[in-house]
C-alpha cells in the first residue's frame, strides 16, 4: 500500500534521508516485530519502533506494572500500577502512532507465538531461558534476533540475522547448559538511562536490519555507563553448538 498523506508528514524526516526514503519507510510499515519483555529494555525499543512506523508490533510479557518499575519503565505511569504492562502499552504505542498495528500477549513466550508470522525478534527479558528458547526458534525460521541486557552500570547487545548468516547464534556465546546469571536489575541494581541506551542500540539495529544495513552478525557490544566506553568484540562459532554446530545435526 503506498504512503498516504498522513505517513508523508509523520514520517517526513526518515523520506528526506537518501538510505531511507519512501522505499525504506514502505518497508518498515509492512514489517512484523515481536518485543519480548516490557521491562527498561523493551520500553524505549516500543516507543522507537512504533514512532519510526513499524507496521505490526507484537508485544509479550505476562508481568503486570509495579511501582518498583517505574524508575527505569518510561511507558508507564504510577495510575498504571496493577495493570497489565501488555494492555498500557498497546495503549500508549497506538496513540503515539494510530496507523499500525499492535497485538498484545500477556503470557510467557511460546513457540506458538514465535511462529506467528513475525519477520523479526527482540529479547528484552531478563530471562536466559527465555532468550534461547527465542534464539533456537529464530534459527530455525530464519528471521533475525536482537538480544540485549543490562545490570547496575552496564549493558550488552548482541544481534544474528539468521535470514542471512548460519555461522553463530547466542547459543554458541551463551552454553544453553549454563546457569541464570547472578547479578539481575531486582538484586543488584540498575541506573535507569543505560536501559533506555541499549533499547535504543535494540531499536536502531532493528531498523538497520529492516532496512538491510546490517552486518555485525553474531558482534557483540558493550557499554560501561560509569566510565562512558563501549567495546565490540567478534565471537566465534562453537562447532559443538546444539543449535547452530555440528551437535544440531
């Protein structure tokens, strides 16, 4: 469907950008999201997705607002505390933006709802298991998947298109055998600006890899908020991997 009036003004700034343009803007109008998790990380990449006009935006979480969110949550507001995080900001995400389309899933991520179509996948949970059970499916369908975290001071993102790129995934990083992180955001803390910071490095390379302008696959990055440094660093394929490696075959 062509751009309509409405779209031309709203999205004046990406059509004045040569790498972007109408071709570009049409492409993210017809793309399928899904946002794992509405915590500090998937707050500011709904706001960023749904502005820049991704068309049709999933959003999975099973968690309902509490006051302790608010501090780095910057959909939510205190009259929403008790409500469920999935139903504010379907709510708030179609008023910013009313010409796309949200889909609301207050549960915990199932392969049904990874199988829905979506063209892409953002994890924003603190969850590990959650995060491989995101990186085997998006493997298998070949879409690409955007991880991020942060705790305390820091934060790390790290991104695969797997619609392009079969030579590493986050299980390869990550052993699926692993044990849960110590340090999460409820026992040790975190400042709330390096959440918005790496949700909008998650909305940004969601953009670039809309758009095709990716290809940092299986590059990870991290932010030292305190001392204000990042650092990228290239990781390698585990050839034992069981989703990716020779152990998947």
């Amino acid at each position: 469907m062509p751009l309509n009036d409405d779209d031309f003004m709203r999205y004046s700034r990406h059509l004045l950008m040569d790498d972007i343009g109408e071709v570009g803007q049409q492409r993210l109008l017809e793309a399928r999201v899904l946002i794992v998790g509405l915590g500090g990380l998937g707050c500011p990449v709904a706001l960023y997705l749904a502005a820049a006009g991704v068309g049709q935006i999933g959003l999975c979480d099973p968690d309902r607002v509490d006051k302790t969110n608010l501090q780095r949550q910057v959909l939510y507001r205190t009259d929403d505390c008790g409500s469920l995080k999935v139903d504010c900001a379907k709510q708030t995400l179609e008023a910013l933006n009313p010409g796309i389309v949200v889909s609301a899933f207050p549960c915990k991520i199932g392969k049904e709802i990874l199988t829905d179509g979506y063209d892409l996948v953002v994890d924003c949970t603190d969850n590990l298991e959650a995060r491989q059970l995101m990186n085997q499916a998006c493997y298998a369908q070949e879409i690409p998947f955007v991880s991020a975290a942060a705790v305390v001071w820091e934060g790390q993102l790290v991104a695969f298109d797997f619609s392009r790129f079969r030579s590493i995934c986050f299980d390869c990083i990550i052993d699926r055998n692993s044990a849960e992180p110590m340090m999460n955001c409820a026992n040790s803390g975190v400042v709330g600006p390096v959440l918005g910071i790496m949700g909008s490095m998650q909305a940004t390379t969601v953009i670039r890899l809309l758009l095709g302008y990716f290809e940092q696959h299986g590059e990870m990055t991290r932010y030292d908020g305190k001392r204000g440094q990042w650092l990228s660093m290239h990781c390698n394929r585990n050839v034992g991997c069981p989703t990716c490696g020779s152990a998947s075959d």
